[in-house]
C-alpha cells in the first residue's frame, strides 16, 4: 500500500455521556472497518460533566465488542489530552503500526498478547496510575 495510511480511527461523543446504543453502534462500525484495514485501532472519547458518570461506565464493558479503547475526559479536554496521549493513543498508534508491518509487509512476529490496560484517575491529581503498579 503506498502513501499515507490510517492507523486510527476515534469517535468523539459530542454529547455528555455515553449511552449503549453508542457503544454497540460504534462497536459495530468498528468490526466494519477492521474488516478492511485489520490493523486498525478503533476508539471513543467524550468529555462528562462532574456531576455525571465519571470514567467508563459498565456499559461500555458489557456492550462493546470491537472497541479497543475507551477515555472520558471528564469536563475537559484541558490537561486531560496529554494523560489520554501517554496512556492510550500512544500505545495504540505503535500497536497499529505493528499489525500493520504484519499484515502488509508480512512480518513475522515471536509472541501475541491481547494485554488489557486499565487506569484510574486519583482525585486531585492530573495523572493516571496503572493497575499494574
């Protein structure tokens, strides 16, 4: 494939929350996209006021199938862009551009995993810790 290619595709949920008919709706454009580019990582992002949900609810774990990420900037994307760049879209861009080499410069690889991340914001402080840590 020659010139640029997407490596990442992130629904931006202009509403203040999420619904699950959001999550199975762009769960499924996911799957359809992926079909075509496999190496394609597919997210969705939407800001919450304080007084609403706050990180991602348990719907979105129920209901997704296809997403492989998921950030709630909670208010604002002010101070908030560089924890979701650090923490995800970092990650996910060197994941696609990985699967990509596979799949289309027909790399051959050592090892998979399908590892999960998961953070949890602290109150007061502008930073996620890993559950790892």
């Amino acid at each position: 494939m020659e010139g640029p290619i997407c490596l990442i595709i992130i629904e931006v949920k202009g509403s203040k929350s999420i619904s699950t008919h959001d999550v199975l709706i762009y769960s499924s454009k996911a799957r359809k996209h992926k079909n075509l580019f496999p190496w394609l990582r597919y997210g969705m992002v939407w800001s919450s006021p304080p007084d609403k949900e706050n990180g991602i609810p348990r719907k979105f774990f129920m209901n997704n199938e296809n997403l492989d990420f998921a950030y709630n900037f909670e208010e604002s994307t002010d101070g908030n862009f560089k924890i979701f760049y650090e923490n995800i879209l970092k990650t996910e861009i060197e994941i696609s551009r990985t699967l990509y080499d596979i799949f289309e410069k027909k790399i051959k690889v050592e090892y998979f995993s399908s590892y999960l991340k998961f953070g949890k914001k602290i109150k007061g402080k502008e930073e996620i810790v890993d559950e790892d840590d």
